[in-house]
C-alpha cells in the first residue's frame, strides 16, 4: 500500500505539474472549541483557553495521515478583543504541510443574549515533499534537480462570522480567501497551489432539565474543484462537566466522541472514528485526542461561561426567580 500511494503521488507530480495543498486536517473537537472550526469564535467563553490536538487516521496504511495541532487565544481588551493562534503540523505520506496561523477577534452585543463575532486572520503555510522516503525513484530525474526534497511555501488570509443567541450560533468563514501558488524550490515546473474554502456551520444547545444538555451541530466544507464536506453531531452533556456524542461525514465515516472536565482548567476529549463507505472502509479507523487548559477557571462548570451563563433559552431552576410569599392576616 505504502509503494502504491507513492506512485500515485509521483504519477501527480510529473504529470500533473502541479500539487493542490488542499487536504487540510479534518478534527472533530470543535464539539468543545469553537475557535477549532471558526477563528472568529475566540472567546466564546469569555476565557483565555489553549488546546493541544493529536489526529491518526488510516490504521491499516502505513504512513497513514498524522496531525499534531495547537491552538489558542487570549483577551486583548474587556472580554471584546481576543488574539489567537495556530500552528499545526500534517503529514501523509511523503508530503508534509506545516502552518502557523495569527488571528484577531472582535464581539459585538447587539442586544439580550445576542453577540456577533467576527475574526480576520493570516496564515504561513509551507509544503514538503519527501523524494528520499519513496522507493524507485531517480535522483538524477530533471524534475528533481538532484534534490531530495521539494519545498514549497505561500501565504493565506482568512475571515469568519458567527452570530450567537442563546443557543443558537450560525456562521459563515473563508479559511483561505486567497487563490495562489508558489513554486516548489529547485524546480521551475511544479507549484503549490492553495485554492479557496468556504466554510458554513450551525448549531444549537438545547436545555433538557438541571443535568442534561443536548448540542447538535451541522458543518459544510467547500474547497474549489473538490466534492463538499458535510457532516451532522449530536452530543449530550452531563451537568456541563462530561460528555459523549457521535458525529457522521458524507465522505463515509461515523466518529463517537467522549470527554469531560478534569478539573483545575483542564478537559480532555477524544474521539474514534470508523469507516462506512468510500476511501475510509477498510483504510482503518481514526483517532483524535485533544487537552485543553482554560485560564482562570476555578470552582465552574465547563459549558458556560465566567458568569456561569450557559447560552441556552431555558435557565436552569436554580436559577429561576422564585414569587414573593405574601402572609394575609
């Protein structure tokens, strides 16, 4: 499998002349970080927060996709600007993709539990591919120019919205609003393409009783010239403190996420996935681990927020008001 991937690849680039940098890592975590989908999103619970992500997929194949990201962001001013960041490191196969991103973040109340987000970012992003690691290859190839390896490097831009009520947040992001390329050093015939993305998401958590809490999601991913991406979760959540849910990919994959709040700031959260059709039945299944630390976080549930709101219509009763007592003589 390993040589028949690499001659794949090789057959793309000498024939193709060019390689679209377009299979960013997918995750699952943005079920409990938002800024892990939409970079307008940070501060959605008013806290500086850091996450650290590892994603496998593809068990059965070796030299499978591997992703190591993190993540975060904190405020700048009042709880209303927050500057973010990310850098991650993806590798599948011979090409390599590394990225380093720098976002800001703006939200603004329009009203009774209303808020708008909006974020614009910038992005580094470098590509590698590995000729040493394939097998039958010439290093004497013109195309190669004797070296080992092809580097190609550009940079991106981006932007998102999300309006937030209650529990309900919809949003729009472009996580590459630039069409460009960039030629791959060494050589005057291939170049790394980075192609446009738009990105559109919904969700909503519904309030059950005092303990239970239900957040349903639906995300579409569209990159120019590829198929959309479109995947539903739903995921129950236990005094705002634990959680469990599964999520299902057109693509042909179903995902069962679990995780909880530790404590002292730190939540750990991992998810399986399994194929059902397509490249992923039989490529193996997929694992993605996150821990989070959330600065300042002392004493509170996870699910809401430093004034222990829980952005849901219904309030739980403790906190209902209770009616004055009046004694008739």
């Amino acid at each position: 499998m390993k040589r028949w991937l690499q001659h794949i690849m090789l057959l793309v680039l000498l024939f193709g002349g060019s390689l679209s940098a377009q299979q960013f890592p997918l995750t699952t975590q943005y079920i409990f970080n938002p800024y892990a989908l939409n970079q307008s999103m940070a501060g959605y619970f008013n806290y500086p927060e850091l996450y650290l992500n590892y994603r496998r997929e593809w068990t059965n194949i070796n030299n499978g996709p591997k992703t190591v990201r993190l993540n975060g962001f904190g405020n700048i001013y009042k709880e209303k600007m927050w500057l973010g960041g990310e850098i991650y490191l993806d590798k599948t196969g011979v090409i390599s993709q590394f990225k380093a991103s720098i976002s800001y973040s703006y939200i603004l109340e329009t009203g009774a539990d209303q808020r708008i987000f909006f974020g614009v970012w910038a992005s580094y992003f470098q590509n590698s591919v590995s000729m040493s690691d394939m097998t039958d290859i010439d290093p004497n190839d013109p195309l190669l120019n004797g070296s080992s390896n092809l580097n190609g490097n550009t940079f991106n831009t981006g932007f998102g919205i999300d309006y937030n009520w209650l529990g309900l947040n919809v949003g729009f992001a472009m996580p590459n609003a630039l069409t460009n390329d960039s030629y791959y050093n060494n050589s005057n015939k291939l170049n790394f393409i980075m192609q446009r993305e738009m990105l559109f998401h919904a969700s909503y958590l519904f309030y059950l009783d005092d303990k239970w809490q239900l957040q349903t999601f639906a995300v579409y991913r569209k990159t120019k010239n590829m198929p959309g991406n479109f995947e539903i979760s739903a995921m129950t959540i236990f005094l705002k403190q634990a959680w469990a849910g599964m999520l299902y990919r057109n693509t042909g994959a179903v995902a069962v996420n679990v995780g909880g709040y530790i404590g002292h700031g730190m939540a750990l959260n991992y998810s399986f996935e399994f194929g059902t059709g397509g490249i992923n039945q039989g490529s193996g299944s997929t694992h993605e681990i996150t821990l989070s630390f959330r600065f300042g976080q002392h004493g509170r549930n996870y699910f809401e927020n430093k004034n222990g709101e829980n952005f849901s219509r219904r309030r739980p009763a403790y906190r209902k008001r209770i009616p004055k007592v009046f004694d008739y003589r």
